[in-house]
C-alpha cells in the first residue's frame, strides 16, 4: 500500500509568514526550468549542463545533496534567520528564536512530522525544497488533505529540482547549511498555515504566500497540478 503525505505540527509564528524575508534563502535557487526535468535520471545531465567555467568549482554530483546534521547547524541557522530579521522585524526575530531558538522546539521534528510518508528523506538538500515547494503548494491552492500528495509527486518534484539547486551547492557544507534553511522555512510555513487556518486567516495568509513565493521564486503556483512528474500546467 503506497504512503502518503502526512501533516503532523501545531500552529507557530503565522506573522513571519507575512514576510518575504522570514523565507528568504541566501543566494535564491532558480526555480525557472523546472518544467524540464521530470526523472532523476536529469540531476546528472542538468548538472553537466551547468558546468562552470575552468577554475571554478564544479558542481555537485547527484548523491551529494545529503549531508549529516548536528545539533550546532540547527541552533546556527535559526540564529541566521533571526538575525536576517532583526534588522527590521525584531519582534519576529524574537518571536523565531522564542519557538526555535535553544532548549525550544526543534524544527527538525516538526519537518519530520510533515516529510512523514512523503517518500522524501530527512537530511538532504534537494528533498528539504521539495518539500518546501509542496507544502507552499498546498497552502496557495488550498490543499488541506496529505493524502492528495502521493510519493511519485513529491519525488516528481524533487526530481525537478535537483538539477536547479545543484550548482548552488559546489562549496564545502552547502548542501547542510541550504537543506537546514528549507527544513526551518518549511516548519515555519507549515506552522503559519495552520495557526491561519485555527485563526480565520486563512485566505489573506494563502495570498501573502502565493505573491512572496511569485516574487522570490519567479513563478505563480496557483495555475499547477501536481503529478506524477512534479509540478506542471494545468
């Protein structure tokens, strides 16, 4: 019997999700091409493809989007995120560290909770955006039931994406410090949705998330389907 997505997580910090820069990555992946890609097979060949000029690093292979996590890199990267809010939103910077600062929740288990029977693996990079984009997915058009998200989709899109973030992870540590960044984003985006759902906030919050991932991302998810193959035109 095929697994499906689950959702398990409490409803946490919904204003960060008011912000773009409560998401925002260091250095944007190029979600453009993903319509190219749908089979793992194109991780290699995308990468070939986007091979960088004589003496730059070259870019990493398809297995070397994994990486060990530690306890250091999870307090490190919300101290990160925190510290890209403080600037103009301290009171969402405290509010992060609040929920997932030290001795607070983990954010690596609410991920687990709601990667639990994706088919996507914990403590990789490209699953960590897959997961991200689905759950954005779900939140712009509305889909509250996890059993709509079959494995072959959420690996359709990780597929899609590898070959996309690929060459964002050439140098050393990456593929931990990118895969922590997507895993807190999407723990702070499955949270949002939540606490907009219990709130009544819903449809002003699935709005907030479909221009914020338009503008940083390059591309509208509300006109996709998601199959088989990841995310396509309806």
């Amino acid at each position: 019997m095929q697994k499906r997505f689950v959702f398990l997580g409490s409803g946490l910090l919904a204003v960060l999700l008011a912000s773009p820069a409560a998401r925002a990555q260091d250095g944007a992946v190029d979600l453009t091409g993903m319509g190219i890609y749908a089979s793992e097979e194109a991780v290699n060949e995308a990468a070939r493809e986007s091979a960088p000029a004589r003496g730059k690093a070259r870019p990493v292979a398809a297995g070397a989007f994994s990486y060990v996590p530690s306890a250091a890199l999870r307090q490190q990267t919300v101290r990160n995120a925190a510290q890209r809010l403080q600037a103009h939103q301290p009171t969402e910077a405290q509010a992060l560290e609040s929920a997932f600062g030290p001795g607070k929740t983990d954010y690596n288990q609410v991920y687990e909770g709601i990667i639990k029977g994706s088919g996507l693996r914990n403590n990789d990079a490209a699953d960590a955006l897959a997961a991200y984009i689905l759950v954005s997915w779900m939140v712009v058009n509305n889909v509250q039931d996890g059993n709509a998200i079959t494995v072959p989709m959420a690996r359709g899109v990780r597929a899609q994406v590898a070959p996309l973030l690929a060459p964002k992870l050439a140098t050393s540590g990456a593929a931990a410090q990118t895969g922590e960044g997507f895993k807190l984003q999407t723990a702070l985006l499955f949270s949002g949705w939540q606490a907009a759902i219990k709130g009544g906030q819903l449809p002003g919050f699935r709005q907030g998330v479909a221009s914020s991932f338009k503008s940083q991302y390059g591309f509208d998810l509300a006109p996709l389907k998601l199959t088989g193959q990841g995310l396509v035109k309806r």
